[in-house]
C-alpha cells in the first residue's frame, strides 16, 4: 500500500522569505501523480501544485514549485517570496495513474506560519 | 458558480441518533468522495462513487453510509455505529477516467461534526 510522510508537523517562515516544506512517499508504482493542497482557515482544500511522475521536470505556478526527486520518493513544496496569505496547512497527496478510482492518499500535513 | 456544496456547515449528533450530511455538485462530475479529517490525521476516505447507483468502501467505512441515486448529489449518512464521530467531513468531485491526469479533486468547504 502506498503512503505519504510529512516530517514537518509545523513550520515558520518571515513575510518575503523562502520555505521549503518536505514530503516523502513509498509506492512500488512507477507512474503516479503527486499533489500538494492548502488548507487555509476556512478549511476549504485549494489544489496548489500537481507533478506527473513520468515527467522529469520539476512541476511551477508562480511562487510554488516542487523538487520531485523520483528515486529519492521525495516531493518538497518550495514557496518563494512568502505572503501573509500563505498561512495554511499544507498536504502532500499521491494518487495512483493505474488505479480504478482517483482516490487520493494524504499525509498528515504541515501547519505554515508566516510571520509580518 | 460552478462547485461542490456541503450542508450543514456545523452539526451536532446526540447519542444513537443517525445524522445526514449532504454533498452537491454542479460541475457534471462523474466521481465524488467522502473524506474525514482528524487533528494530525490528515484526510481518509470514507466511501466514493464513480457512477450512478455505485459506491465503494473506502479505508474507514464503518459506521458510514452513502447513496449516489443523482450524479449531482452524494450524501453521507453517520449511523449511531460509528462511535467517534466528531471530525471535520470533506466531500469531493472528479471528472471521471481514473487515471487520467486532468482528473483533479475539487472539494467543499466541509462540515464540522460534533456529539452532543
């Protein structure tokens, strides 16, 4: 069964600054899609990033972007020139691309601090 | 607007008492998912459907019950075996076609449920 691992149960960054946010997965798969969702406050789940596992290129929009390292099962979200407005928690997820369903495996998230 | 719709927002369960939490959307998805949300958890999926009049036991069914009867609409009832509920319940939608990478989960603002 494939899991996910957040190490980071909570993290702080200041206002402008870079954050780094670590995830790391087991499968015996090799073509999957991986996630990275933001829950703000409001607790509505907001789809930040998305990485196909057969693409080599590191996966970007705007300040987010991900080191996907496949053989390593690593998959860290890097927010740049952090906002007030990034405060969440964040959640790494893997789904399979040869299931039957789209279901979607979450880890335990990591709670983003930033501080003005 | 196009979305996924839960009610109520809070709800409260007393004792032996099955309860209805309601899941709508209007994007013409195929697939819907219920999740539940526990401090430090992460989200587990309690059932999802992929069509019409079909649904499948996801990792923490019991206690759970759902019905697809309209493709718009994918309640989640809470029966009185279900001996922990108090969590934060997550419904969401895809497209369709597991596997395929468009197929992205959109989900509802959630509902709060607590025991009496």
């Amino acid at each position: 069964a494939q899991t996910v691992t957040q190490s980071q149960p909570e993290m702080s960054v200041q206002e402008a600054e870079t954050v780094t946010l670590s995830c790391t997965y087991d499968t015996s798969e090799s073509d999957y899609y991986l996630f990275w969702y933001k829950q703000p406050p409001s607790r509505q789940m907001i789809l930040v990033i998305r990485q196909e596992a057969y693409k080599q290129q590191n996966a970007t929009e705007n300040r987010f972007s991900v080191n996907f390292q496949k053989a390593a099962k690593s998959f860290s979200l890097k927010i740049s020139d952090s906002q007030l407005g990034d405060a969440a928690m964040y959640f790494c997820a893997y789904r399979s691309a040869s299931g039957a369903t789209n279901k979607l495996i979450f880890g335990t998230g990591t709670l983003l601090a930033v501080q003005p | 607007d196009g979305g996924i719709t839960q009610s109520p927002k809070y709800l409260f369960r007393k004792e032996g008492q099955n309860v209805t939490l309601s899941c709508e959307q209007n994007l013409n998805h195929d697939a819907m998912y219920w999740y539940r949300q526990d401090p430090g958890q992460g989200l587990r999926l309690i059932y999802y459907s992929q069509i019409v009049n079909d649904f499948q036991k996801g990792d923490i069914a019991e206690g759970y019950s759902v019905s697809r009867e309209k493709k718009e609409s994918f309640p989640l009832t809470v029966t009185s075996a279900q001996k922990n509920p108090t969590a934060f319940y997550l419904c969401a939608s895809t497209l369709g076609g597991a596997g395929k990478a468009k197929n992205i989960q959109y989900f509802g603002a959630g509902t709060r449920l607590s025991v009496l």
